[in-house]
C-alpha cells in the first residue's frame, strides 16, 4: 500500500507550525509513516523546517490557484492553516483533492481553519445581534449561509465555499473553527496568536489596558496546546478510516473555556501593573473608531467580530 501523503499550508504560522510540531510527535502510527509536505511561500525559510524531516514546497502567492490544484491532486489529506480568508485558494486546494479522487478511486479530506468571528455578532455599532447561542447539534451550515446573505464577511465566505466544493467535488472536508487562542505556539517561526498580543501591545502604547465598548462580548478560548491536538484527532480519525463530520455537518468547535473581552483586559491591567510596564489596574475604554485606526487599512467589520463581538 501506498504511502499516505499529507500537506500542511500555513506552516510558518503560529497554528500551522504548532500543528506541524504535534504531527512530528505524535504517537499515532497512522500518522507517524505519513508524508507530510508542506506548502512555503518563498525558500528563504526553507531552513526552518530541516529538524522537522519534510520537504518544503516553495510558492509564492496563494493566489497561484492553479499551481494550488495542480499540487493538491498529489496529496491524501490536505490540513489548511494559511490563511482563514482566501477563499480562491481554498477551493483550488479542495478541487485538486477532487481531481486525485477522480483519478484514483480513493477519498480525500480536506481540514481547514477557520475561526468563531464568522458567527460573532456586532454590538458596538448594533449592526448585527445575535440572541441565539450556537450549539454542536444545529445546523451551522444554514446559520453561516443566512448570516453570508445579510452581510458578508470573508472569513465566512470562505466557510461556505469550502462546504459548497467539497459537496461539488465529493471531497469530505471538515472545518476546524477556533476561538481566542493562547499559549506560546511549538512551530519553527511564528510563536504568538493575535488577539491577546494585539490588546497587550496596545495597551503598552497607552500605557493602560484597553478594551473596545464595554468588553461585555463572550468568547470560547482554547490554549494552542489543546487546539493542535485536535488537528491531531482528526487527522488520526481520517487515516483510520473512522468518522469525523465533514460537509453540511463538518464543522468542529474548539473549546475548553470562557471569557469576556473585559475579563482580558482586567488581566492585562493587572499583571501589567505587577510588572510595572503599565501605570494603573483600571481599563481604558476605546471606541471603534479608535480600535479600527490601530491597523492601517484597518476594518471596523474585522475588528468589532475579532476583537468585541459574542
């Protein structure tokens, strides 16, 4: 039999490369005799990856949609960590594991990473509210299909069209759909996540914690740890041959707790404060606006459902 062939995009990323580092160690057999290749944008950090034992596919652009397909029909399973918001690429990666079902006979899994702002809501400018908590046994594909109809949002855009072309291709895919993600990453470049750094930073700038509205927002957080041993879990189920949901019912939540975004940045005051890297415990209250202009060409939409929504 064949050896199985995995890629993994994303590879220089905080999730990619903390996935990487778990599938180099892991205790599964299945995927310890697997190739796992992985997908790098350029070769100048080729050398990132010598004590990982892969080999390094060097691209330039995830804009290369037929480059995508063309290399994607030479792979088993295909775990997308790049990038949440391509949907172009996306769809290439999900068509070319298509052409090898076609060409082979034997099935193929696309695992991609999305992330729970796709079905955040937005109370600070009161566009959109959301009354209605999500729960394992609805039907997410429905909700994200309504929600794209009102208002689209790229990161769920590319939601829908992973699920629209795997239904077309045959191809089972699955969406692995974090929340705020913490802890110190184990992959060979990027060690930090987004949204707890970028407050951190902020609030350095301001010399006092920041939280946008009243931080009143829940969210699920996962520590990266426990997110990338859920990419191993699935990966383990699909080489298997068990089942893991794919299509219409493909989505997996990632979770092992809860918070406000004010409980984040009372923390921040605190330890800031302990630290004596900021001057008070209280939390400064920013708008939007303020919050948006943090990035340049920042977007108020991004924003409000990565960083206040619920």
């Amino acid at each position: 039999m064949s050896q199985t062939r995995i890629l993994l995009t994303g590879a220089t990323g905080y999730i990619g490369g903390s996935v990487l580092a778990t599938l180099k160690s892991s205790q599964h057999e299945n995927i310890q005799n697997a190739q796992i290749d992985v997908l790098l944008r350029g070769e100048e950090r080729g050398a990132l990856f010598d004590s990982f034992g892969v080999q390094v596919i060097p691209f330039q652009s995830l804009d290369e949609t037929d480059f995508i397909r063309k290399l994607s029909s030479d792979y088993d399973v295909i775990i997308n960590t790049a990038s949440a918001f391509h949907t172009e690429s996306a769809k290439a990666m999900i068509s070319g594991l298509g052409d090898r079902q076609s060409k082979t006979g034997q099935k193929t899994h696309f695992i991609h990473t999305s992330g729970t702002s796709s079905i955040g809501d937005h109370p600070i400018s009161k566009t959109y509210i959301e009354t209605n908590e999500l729960h394992d046994d609805e039907n997410i594909y429905e909700y994200q299909r309504t929600r794209e109809a009102n208002e689209a949002y790229k990161q769920r855009t590319t939601d829908l069209a992973v699920f629209n072309t795997g239904l077309e291709t045959g191809v089972k895919t699955t969406i692995i759909m974090a929340p705020t993600i913490f802890g110190i990453g184990t992959g060979p470049a990027k060690k930090l996540s987004i949204q707890i750094p970028t407050l951190i930073r902020r609030s350095l700038e301001y010399n006092q914690a920041v939280v946008i509205g009243d931080g009143a927002g829940e969210w699920d957080h996962i520590h990266i740890s426990d997110l990338t041993s859920l990419f191993e879990l699935a990966l383990f189920k699909v080489l298997n041959g068990e089942d893991v949901p794919y299509g219409k019912e493909g989505v997996l939540f990632a979770e092992t707790g809860r918070h406000t975004w004010l409980d984040i940045s009372k923390a921040i005051a605190s330890v800031g404060q302990e630290l004596k890297a900021l001057d008070t415990e209280g939390v400064r209250i920013v708008s939007l606006d303020e919050a948006t202009a943090w990035s340049v060409n920042g977007s108020r939409q991004v924003r409000e459902l990565g960083f206040a929504s619920k």
